[in-house]
C-alpha cells in the first residue's frame, strides 16, 4: 500500500527529515509533502507580485501565496503529521490541524508532554498522539504493511 | 436579514459581551453561538462520565465533548469571528479558523498588530482583520443592512 | 440553544425515556428522533407493500422502509446517542454509528465496561462513552447550556 | 476495467484468501484492501505511544489509529466487500457497512442464512447478499468483464 | 414528526390528490411538492421569455424553467414518490428518480406490475415499490408516527 | 411555496425595484437577497477597518467584506437573478452566475440582445434568458404557484 | 488530454461500437465504460446469489449488482453518452442522466427527433443533443483536441 | 511535485504561451489544460450538431459544448489562472473565477492596474494578482519546489 503524508507544523527542528529517512530505511512506499519550509523563502513567497509598505500586506500576500500549496496538499493527502515544537505560537499548525479535521483527513500530533493542556482541542479531534519521530514512523509502517 | 455568528477564541476579556452588546444597541437580527466559555467548566466537561489519572485524558474526554458543541455552532454559522488576545497559545482558535476555511465559512480575525506576522496564515484565509469589537460591530452591521 | 438528537439502539430497556424525561425535567430545549422502536411494527413495515414467502424478503422491504426514517433523522439531526445493551448483536445500532461517522455528525455511545473491547471501533470514532442515561442527560444539558 | 475492493470483517476463517485467490485464478485486475487482520497485531497498533493501564484508552488508541488505514481504504474503493461470520459480534463489520452506506460505496454482505433477521438493516443498505466466497468472485469477474 | 415529500411522474389520473388527502384524511403532517403538473401551463413554461419557431428550443426553454422548481423541490424534500402510468414514456419521473438516487434521497416507486422488468434499475435504487396510492398513504403515517 | 431569490449585478437601474414590486402586486411568497447595492456604501465596505494608501487594498477589503455577505446569500438561494446593464464590465456579475453554476443553483440571466455573443457562457450555464424584469416576474409567479 | 467517456441505454443497435471505433479511427485517447450490454447476461447479473420465484426479486437482485458497476462508471467518467433508441421505455437511460446530472456530470443525449417532447426534461439538463454517433465523435475529438 | 493548471481567459494575446514556455525552460513538471482557443473552432463547437438561425441558439449550443471541456478542466486543475487583457469583457474569464471560488480552487488573476477596481470582487477571492506572465512563472516555480 502506498500513503500519501502531509507534514505540518514546525520548521525549526529536524522532524521532517527524521521521519522521511525513517520511512526510507525502513522502505516504506510514502510519499511527502509539505508547505515550503525554507523561512526566508516563505516570508517573501508574495514578493514577487510587487512590493508593499506595510508588513500586513506583506505578510498577506505571501500567505495566500503559500496557502495555495498547503490547501492542494492537505486535499491531497492520506494523512497528516502536524508537529508543534517548544518555540513560537506555530497558529498555521493549529490551522491545518483544523483545515484537516474538517476535511475529514486524519491526522496526528507530534508534540512534547507539556504542550498537553494547551493542544487538548487539536488533540480531540487527531487520530493518534506522538512524543517522538521515531513513533511516527512505526505507526506508517503499521499503517502501509501488507497485513 | 438575520445572521448566525460563531465566536472563537480568547476567554479571558471581555470582547464576545461588548460585540454581543453593541450589536444588540443597535437593534441587529443576529444570534451568537460560543464554546463553553467558563474556563472551570470547559475543562470538566468530560469529567461526568468517569475520573482519570492522566491528565492527557482528563483533557482528552473534555476536549471531545466540547467539539460536539464547537462543531455543530460552526457548521451551522453563516460567519465567525476569531479572537487571538496577548496570553496564552489559543491553538483552539487557529483551530477554529482551518475548520471555517475548510468549510468556506467566511471568518474575521480580531486581534492586535503585534500579532500580525504570527496570524499571517490565519488572516490570509480570513475575509477580514479587526483590532476592536466595536469595528466588528460595524461590519455586522454593515453585513444586516437592507441594502 | 436548541439541539435535535438522534437515539439510536437497544429498544428493550427505556433507557430513550430516561433520555428525554431527564431532559424534560431539566427544562433543555432538546427534541429527539427515533426509529419506530415498536418491534412488531418495524419487523411489519413493509408488509403492507405484499406478502413474500421468504424471511429475506419480508426483513428487506421493512429495513428498506425504516432506512427511509432513520437516514432523515440522521441527517438532520446535531447529534445522536448510539446505545448497546447485553443482549443480541444490535448491528444496526453499529451501522448508525459508522453512518454518522461518514458523515461527520457526533455521537456518544452509551454500554456497560463488559462492551469495552468489543465496540472499540465504534467508540474510537465516538465523541464519548457515557454508561448511565444519567450521564448523557448531563452532557447533554451542558452541550445547550448559555456559555 | 479494473476495481478497488475493500474487505470488511470477520477475520478468523479465510474468506479474503478464498476471494483473493479466486480472483487471481481467473486474472481479474482487481487490488484489495482491509484492515490489519492479525488480531494481536490490531489490539496493539497504539501501543507503542505509550502504555496505558485502562483496557479503555488502550483500545481507544489502537482503534484510533486502526480507523486511519480503514477510512482510508473505504473512502479510496470502488466497492466493499463485508462478512459476518458465526461467532463474535462484529460491531466493526457493520460499523463500516454504515461508513460504506453514507459514503455511497455500494457493498456485498457475506454472511450465513441464520444472520438474515439480525442483518437487516445492513443488507437493506446492501447492493447485494452473498453466502459464499465463490459467489463473491463471480460477482466481482462479471462487475470488470468487458461488456 | 414532519415530512416533505416530492411528488413526480404521471399527470394523467388523480394519484397526487389520492396521496394528499389519504395524508390529511389521517392528520399527518406531510408537505408535498411538485412540478407544475397543468400540461399545457408545464409546456408553455418559457413561452414568455419570447416564441421560438423549432420545437426543440419552446420545448427546451421550457424545460429548464420547470427544471428550476423540480431540483428546489427534490434537493429540499426528505422523500419522494416515482409515478410510472401505464401510458407515456415518462423519462422525467425516471430522470427524476436517477437525480434523488445521486443526491441520496429516499423514493418510493408506485406503479403495476406489469412495469416490473421495464422499471427494474428504478426500482433497484428505490426504499419500496408500491402498486396503490393507499399503500403509499400507509407507508407515509408510518414514518411520521411517534414511535 | 416560498422561494428565495437572490438579485445579483447592475446596480445603476432600478431592475431589482422592479422585480421586488412585481412579486409583491402579485402577492408572491418571495424573499429577495442582494449585495448592499449603493454604490458608496460598497466601495467603503472595508474603510473602518483602517485606511489604506494603495488603491488595489483598499478595493481589496471591501471586496472581501462584501463577500461576506454575497456568498452567504448564493449558498442560502433557492436560485438567483443575474443582470446584465448596457455600461460597465460587471465582472462581478459573471463572476456571481459561476459561483451559482459550480454550486448547482439554478439562475436566470436578465440582459439585451446585444449582449447574447459576450454573455454565452454565462447562458450556456444559465436556467432561462429574460429580456425585462416582467418576464422574470412571470417566471417567478409560475415557479411559486400551486400547480 | 485523454477523457473517460461513459456510454449510456440503448443496447440493440451498434452506437458503442460506432463510437468507440469512430473515436480509435481518429486517434483520440479516449476509454469507454458501460453497463453490461449482452441482454441475457445483464438480468441473470443475481441469479448466482440463489434462485428467485416471484420475477421483482429475480430483476432487483441483477438489477443491484449492475447498480454498482454503473455507478462507479458514472463517478468516475469525465461525461456520458445517454442513447435512447426508438423502441422500448429505456427508463435505465433516463435514470442515468439524472443521475448525471444531480453530480454535475456533464452528458450528450443521442436520440432522432421523433423523441424530442418526450425528452424533453433529459435534453434539457443535458450539454448537448445529437442525432447521430458521428456527430458524437465530432464532438469528443474536440473536446480532447490540444487547443 | 506535479502541478495540474487551468489557463482562463483572454484569447488575443500569448500570455498562455509565455506561461506555458516559461515553465518548460524551468524544467517545472506543470501540465496546462484550457478551453479551446482558436476563436473560430471555439465559436462553431455546436454547428456540427445542426444549424440554428438565430444567434442566440448557434452560440447557446457551443457555449454548452465547450462547458464540459472547461469543467472538467477546472473540477481536475490544482489551480487557476485567470487572465483578464484590455479589451472585450470576458465575462467567460469572471465566470471560471467564480466557479472556482465556489469549489475551492485557488486561482491568481493576471491583468494590469486599471482593471484593479473593475476586477475587486474577482481578485478579493483570489489567492494572488500578477501583472506579467513572468510573475506567474515564478509563482509556479515556487509552488511546486522541494521544500
């Protein structure tokens, strides 16, 4: 069988990478995609279009920009794996997080101890919850095995 | 006309009464619906049907509970307003708004300018972006007319 | 806030009329749907349309007309109690439960501890387990609460 | 033409292999999906994100996460395929019978003639009543013939 | 319990009265819709919006015009009945039938017997077949009932 | 039977007077929607949110304010009304009648005979073709009427 | 562009075969689906599941197994070709076409100008009318044609 | 990752061209779908299925002809672009927008600033404006990047 995961959630950490060799090693057919991860190129993703005054519409265009990728891939996927990390408010993580539970597309957290009473409704709604990567990894293998 | 609007997030001041209010000063056919707001009581909602020992399913009970009453007010709205304050991560908001955009149910944002870049995804799916209630009132206002 | 509920299940206990009395008597703005839960009049529903020699056919007609009632209720209600007592196999109240999980309408399953493993599936699509109709009729008080 | 076929259902006797076989043996371009059918395997797919001392939570987990490979598989075939089998209750069986029945993915039951009265409602919903594997396969060779 | 039932197909005998008031004869409270059933009002339909000297475009206009009140009337009813005459060809009532299958509404079928082969896919997708209206009437005081 | 109508396009003739005044003589059971059409009123939908510098934002907001209220009319619509002036380009009439058409709401398109080669798209996925608000009237009388 | 292309009623006559060569002659990528068209096959598609004495059992039970051949072509084809020829009712044809149309797939209807008032309410909802397959291969190798 | 793109829009100049070829030098793996576009062939689509007097029937038949290639094109496209130039009022170009709005396609519009307030409804439920082809590229290249 093959999945289709989208990766959400924190751009700060290796997870993505830690998962997508996990599920190679382990030869795996799944398949990735995410929004773009690269901070600086997602800030600017609208820059192209002309450039504006206030940080507002700066930051507007390169979101709706941006959204075009995430709302095709989240349609798209099987599955999604939406990672908060210690850092930052990570509000887009929550947002797809809900654009998928409206969708219909299950998901999985992936998120420390602590962040338990804060994700409780982004947690209700998920299908599993994992502290780590490699848990991750072992439920798609579970996921797309023969059997 | 007469609308529906849901409103999510922030529960620790007091913008659902003085947009519920001056809505109503001005005569407005609108009904709001709300999650629990009562903090106490939003965290005991699952607390009736047995005691746990771990708080990630004290929380977990509670969460899905309140989901039956946060669904259906969204899935019935004709907007919502989404309201991120200074404090507290509020993923339930974002969560909120991916499940309106999902939906196509158009949602406005209320919060201040610092929060600006941290929301940029949240308000780039949004068909508006408020700093006050009293211009959520306008624009409902607005929104009611006759013509 | 009003709530329209679907009951869904066991019809050899009153657990339906502990449902609503409770809610009666707690004065919730709640109206519930059913199907017909008289068991000689649902076994009979579609023997009004022919007499048929084989037992296949006879259930067939009527299932076929109770699908009509019981899928309208279902659509259009908020939500639905999914209840399974200790006798016979209640497939139907599983395949109510798989239906609104489909279509994405919130249930609470309402079963004794001896059910746990058997309905894990059905509970793990479920928005919570309740054991007593008590316990239903607060959870349901809660959803319609003011805030 | 070829098909997607989803088996649903009993898995303590071999009617998947039976059907599968059958199928291969006349060269019908048909793909199967299911469940993980190794019992003790499915009762464990939560464990490894932690132990739990409630036989509730951990069901509900690996539920969970079983629940993301078969609303997956359902959502993704053309048809299904649901047994019924003599001993257990199979909640899950009829559970995906409604997911089927909402989804508008038409299904075949499987079952024995004594199940006929407590199946109702599932084959009511049913495009079709099977006894046997063989019947099955040749139901599924005349679905991709070519004319 | 309240309903809305379409009524379609033939306008040739009085069945859509015989229905209505076996309806109100027993107090139930069903609304019924139709298209417009005066032939020469329903051909006539677009004549207003300018004459057309090709039969095919008067009668298209028309057509669609009518078009506007059947799906309102079929997209907004819980149910609907299938008329098959023993004259005419009819393809609206199984057109009409094919777009309720598609949507998922429920449709009984009232016609003879001697229509079963003719009629054998309409009747396929269909709750019931029923040969008298008074058997309709029946079926419809069932599904309203209380209990 | 009642209906909804939703009245989009040309705000610089009084066409929706027309149409509203001619249900009403006629004491048809329609309610009419419509986006705010003074004109001012619309292009300053967005001003208290906060000015802006750029032309193109300013229109922006108001636009997606208004939207607000335009695609809740077309989803709540039993069917719309499109009007077509002699002046201005009306993009946002056109772009109206394909939201309608994506979402199967049934429209009719008031405009010259001039306009028939530029408007056949906008025909082709039209209901009727009305040259004056009488005909849509009559159209609307017959729609609504008993038989 | 390849499209999938489903061919709709009548069965006595050669139209497939017309178009399907007419379409192979010319190149286009183009795959038909259709329901079962050897006659004998078609009503006997049930009969493996077990005998039937009375005939509306025997034609319900082939007539649900062709239902879920038929409407997975019909889901899964870009549009649809509904023949009617000029002897018998071919309600199945009309049924389709409703069908069709409730999804939104666009469909051609193939049938000589004697029929026209009769189908008047099928062509209506339909794209095109076409008297001849070769018309209907004319219009496929523009559809798929590169610009 | 793979893009599918719908080109919607103005047919006089080779903004198609320049996209189209702008990506094949990148090496971006996009494949482009759009209507017919030779103005003539586009305009006749219909004559082949008979001749009509009047004007508005020849372009009413092309008109519904060339529907079914473009929507399907957008129902199966990742996104849109839509293309307004100087002349002529494309109300086509409107109509594809809001037909993509309605199902959740983004779309970014191409065309110069003194369009921008004509256009404020079509860009308001845009996900981006461009001005030159090359910014489109651009977009595209982006979108579909690794990371």
């Amino acid at each position: 069988m093959s999945y289709k995961v989208y990766l959400s959630g924190e751009i700060h950490t290796d997870w993505r990478q830690q998962i997508i060799q996990g599920c190679e090693s382990r030869g795996l057919d799944i398949s990735f995609s995410s929004a773009v991860t690269v901070h600086e190129a997602s800030d600017a993703a609208g820059d192209g279009l002309g450039a504006e005054d206030k940080q507002f519409w700066r930051d507007h265009k390169s979101a709706k920009v941006n959204a075009i990728r995430i709302s095709n891939a989240i349609k798209n996927c099987d599955m999604a794996i939406v990672r908060f990390g210690d850092k930052y408010r990570q509000w887009n993580a929550a947002f797809d997080a809900g654009f998928c539970a409206a969708l219909g597309k299950p998901y999985i957290t992936l998120h420390d101890d602590c962040l338990i009473h804060a994700l409780k409704e982004v947690d209700g709604a998920a299908q599993a919850w994992a502290t780590t990567p490699e848990q991750v990894v072992e439920i798609l293998e579970y996921l797309v095995s023969d059997s």
